[in-house]
C-alpha cells in the first residue's frame, strides 16, 4: 500500500529494463509511481516482479509518446504528478545505424511532446536518461561531465546529443521545466531477487545479455566485434554499472532536484563505476563466476561502436550522494540468476 501524501513521478518506459528497476527503487524511497510504456520492446509482465518486490501494482498508461494528444490525457488525468524521469526511446546502436529515420522521428518527438505536455500542466521536474555515447570517441579518459563531445558514432547517440542540446536550449528560456541529464554509461546485471532483469522483445545487442542468452543456449555462440583496438586485450573498453545503482541515482537526481531551487540549467551528471572493463574482461568475469564456459568468436569490428569510454563518476558522488556498490562480478551473478530463471533454472527466494 503506498503512502496517500507521496509525491507522484511519472516513469517513461516504466516497463523497460532500466524503467522497471528504478520504478522499484523509486517505491523503496516512499514515492507514488505511475508509468507510460507503448510496450514497443517491452511487455507488461514486469510489473507483476515489481509487484512481488514492492508489494505496489503499478498502473501504467499504454501510450505513444509520439501522440501528443494521447500524452497529454496521461498528465490530465495526474494533475498531481511533480516530476517525470525519461526513459522511453528506442536505443539500439546497430538499429540505429539501419533506421535512422525512425531514431530521429521518435527520439526527438516523444521528448519534445513530453515537455509540452509538461508546460501545459505545470510540471517542474525532469530527468533526463541520457547516454555516455554522446561523448563519441572521447580523446580523454576517464571522462567528466566537461569532456568535449565529439562526433556520434551512429543515429541514436546523436538523438541523445539533440535531446541534450534541446533541453539545455529550454533552460536559457522562461520555462519552468528544470532538467538533470544522466549520462550513463553501460547499465547491466539484474533485480538481486531475480524477479525483474533485463528481457527486450527485440534481440537482443547489450553485451551482458548477449553473454547471458549464450551460456544458457538460446544462442549458439557470441561474436566480439574486433580483437584490434589500442586496449589491454584489443577488445573494446566500457563503464559496466549495475542497474539498481543505476536506478537508485535517478532517484537521488529527483531528490536533488526537489531540494535545490537554483541548479544550472540542464545540469548534467556521469553515472558508472569509474573503471573500464575490455569486453573480453566482461566475458571471462561471467565465466568465473558462473561456472560456464562461453562459445563466442571474434570478428570485425562493428560500425557505431566506440573504442574505449569510462567515468569519472565523482560529480554525482558529491552533489547528488550516490554511490556505485557493485562489482563486476556482482553484476554478471545477478544477471546470470536472471536468466537462468527465465528457464526456470532459478527460484527466487
């Protein structure tokens, strides 16, 4: 049962794989949670996981930020709503590079439909889910929030450049809106439960699924897309944060919001571990700690991708309290117990 005086927040892509769990945390942390998900690689059965986890049934509102009247209806609907954190987009890098119109069509027009409906019933607070990729191939590392972005590497992470530029444009005008950009960096691992995790309707591209689906059959084998990159083992180097951290800053992002009347506009913070970890170094965590061996191949490298990117997570350490508490290997184990209950493999206790 929630609290009747909580203050109500809004999740875009409540039902998606980082939506779900900071839905989780956000209830842990007393807030009232509502969530707009058009289940466009997602479906509605995590909200029975974060029903058993919270003991709250979320309502979530099947809708296409794209329609604006149908947007606006939500928040009609929720006159009490007093902060929304922006999930939904689509976010696949190598369907981006295919797809780019459809990038560019709803990445751009859910955020800028969300803002005015926003403007319309008087709402603050927005959150932001942005991306490391707008960093492109950043010529310092580790990376903080005043490292210069360079040139995308592919149409998402330019949509996240462009949702970036818009909102800091919104927060030189009159606008009551004030934002925060979470810039994170590779989000991965599962609910310590196993009852929520990371389960897109599309195939998956992340790598820790990709691991993931490998050990437990569903794929027959795994690629690593180049062995030839300046790094440690050749192979590509990324921040991997578990996602309940993730979730818990996003949270705390509202919170320091709510608590600080005068923030810069479009204020920005860097969300991951603070060390890279090459992709080979990921696959043999997961094989540690589970006891599989991987079948994977190394192949070319893949258009869109980065060479190496990793935070300086110190910023959102000082101003907003948070801090990453799990390991790699944490976050491979939790993943893997995720799966493997997907199979019914693993019971939750």
């Amino acid at each position: 049962m929630q609290n009747q005086n909580a203050k109500k927040i809004l999740v875009t892509g409540a039902c998606g794989y980082i939506g779900s769990h900071t839905v989780v945390d956000l209830i842990n942390n007393g807030y009232e949670v509502i969530g707009i998900d058009n289940f466009v690689n997602s479906d509605d059965s995590c909200l029975n996981g974060i029903e058993e986890i919270t003991g709250v049934r979320v309502k979530n509102y099947e809708v296409d930020l794209c329609d604006l009247a149908s947007t606006k209806a939500v928040f009609e609907q929720n006159q009490d709503i007093v902060g929304v954190i922006h999930f939904a987009a689509l976010k696949s890098v190598p369907e981006s590079v295919l797809q780019p119109l459809s990038y560019y069509h709803n990445n751009t027009e859910s955020l800028i439909n969300l803002i005015e409906a926003m403007d319309c019933l008087n709402v603050r607070n927005l959150i932001f889910s942005s991306s490391c990729s707008v960093y492109g191939n950043a010529e310092e590392l580790p990376v903080t929030e005043s490292t210069p972005m360079k040139e995308a590497q592919s149409p998402y992470a330019r949509t996240k450049q462009i949702g970036e530029d818009l909102l800091r444009d919104l927060g030189q005008t009159d606008s009551k809106i004030r934002s925060i950009l979470l810039r994170y960096f590779n989000p991965a691992g599962a609910h310590p439960s196993g009852l929520i995790g990371e389960s897109p309707l599309n195939t998956a591209t992340s790598l820790v699924p990709v691991i993931t689906e490998t050990a437990i059959g569903k794929r027959e084998s795994m690629m690593v897309y180049g062995d030839d990159y300046i790094t440690r083992d050749g192979s590509c180097v990324r921040d991997f944060i578990h996602v309940m951290d993730l979730a818990n800053a996003h949270t705390k992002a509202l919170q320091y919001l709510f608590s600080n009347e005068e923030i810069p506009p479009a204020e920005i913070f860097n969300l991951g571990i603070g060390t890279g970890v090459t992709v080979l170094e990921a696959i043999h965590a997961f094989e540690e700690v589970s006891g599989q061996k991987l079948n994977y191949k190394i192949g070319p490298r893949r258009e869109g991708d980065v060479i190496a990117i990793y935070a300086n997570p110190a910023k959102a350490i000082s101003k907003l309290g948070w801090t990453p508490t799990f390991t790699i290997e944490e976050i491979m184990r939790s993943a893997w117990r995720w799966q493997m209950r997907t199979k019914g493999l693993y019971e939750s206790s």
